[in-house]
C-alpha cells in the first residue's frame, strides 16, 4: 500500500504541483480489454475490445481517491473469426447497432496491497447499469521512453455475469460468467 502510494506520488511530481490529481487518456494502441467464456464445456474461445477510450485520475495525495472512466466501442470485438465476430455484433449478444459502447465508471478505489487495489464501479452494457470491481495490479508508472510522456500501466481482471445484463444466449451451454483481463496504458499529453 505504502509503495503504491508512493509510486503515485513521484510519478504525479512529474509534471503537477504537490497534492495534485493527474488525468492521463487511456493509450489506444496499448489498451485491451480480452475476454474468455466456455464453449459446451469443451474450450474457452476468446476474443478482445481493442477500442477503449477514457481517463485515469490519479490523486498523488490520497490514491484512494483515484477514478477512472472508460467507454469501450462494443463494434470493435474481434476474436479472429469474421461470422463469429458478426454473431457476436448481433442482438444475440452485443446488439451493436442499438449498444454502440459499453462504459466502465469508478466510484470508489480500495488500495489492497503495495501494488494492488479493487476498484469498484458501475458496467453499463445493454443499456444496463450494474455494480463491478476490478481486481487491479499496478504495473509501472514513469516516462515513456518513447513519447517521453508521463505513463501509468495497469493490469486488471474480473468476471461479468451476462445474464445480468440481458445476454442470455445460450446460456449456460456457452458459460454464464465471463473472464475479463484488461491491459492499460495511460498518459499524460504534453502541454
């Protein structure tokens, strides 16, 4: 808890004044949200959202207080396999045309260890709304080499029932619960 407090903060010192909360945008081309679901028992096909958009606030001060909000382009699911990718566009599923994104809003973040925290929020997916905690693992927080930019990384999982949302399909030959691995990436732009 100490050392991700302790991150947060040298990593804001970056480019804010003491005390300050950063905003960094989620980084397009390093941020994906996988998911895994049971096939009648015998696989667990995957696919991913490579389309998320948001913003991280880090709070240097009190990192509890950080937030995050995320939409996520729901026509943007790819799994490799074009008819499959459609299915999963249509109303069975997704119901892309009628859902265009799905949201993630934090409300609360609970620091469990030096690098770790659940961060509790509300998914909004088929246009309804339903409490999820992100298990959350901080990875690295610094300048990107690259852009120079200041950068935050993080790693995340959790399980989304469907059924709470409307997706029924097939259940529960194809499994209810669904396993969720997100990468993210977050910078801070250059003023």
């Amino acid at each position: 808890m100490k050392k991700f407090a302790l991150l947060t903060a040298a990593a804001l010192t970056l480019s804010a004044p003491a005390f300050a909360a950063d905003t960094y945008q989620l980084d397009p081309n390093h941020t994906n949200v996988v998911w895994n679901a049971n096939h009648f028992g015998f696989s667990n096909p995957d696919g991913k959202f490579a389309s998320a958009t948001g913003t991280v606030t880090l709070d240097q001060a009190n990192p509890a207080n950080s937030k995050v909000e995320v939409s996520i382009a729901t026509a943007g699911i790819v799994t490799g396999i074009p008819k499959f990718d459609e299915h999963l566009k249509s109303a069975d599923f997704f119901n892309v045309e009628k859902f265009p994104a799905a949201t993630f809003v934090s409300d609360k973040v609970e620091l469990t260890g030096e690098n770790t925290a659940k961060v509790h929020g509300t998914l909004t997916l088929l246009g309804v709304a339903k409490p999820l905690v992100l298990d959350v693992k901080l990875n690295r927080i610094g300048e990107n080499p690259m852009s120079k930019n200041p950068t935050v990384g993080f790693s995340a999982t959790t399980v989304i029932k469907r059924s709470e949302f409307g997706m029924n399909y097939a259940v529960p030959n194809v499994s209810d619960d669904v396993q969720v691995s997100i990468e993210a990436e977050a910078f801070k732009p250059a003023s």
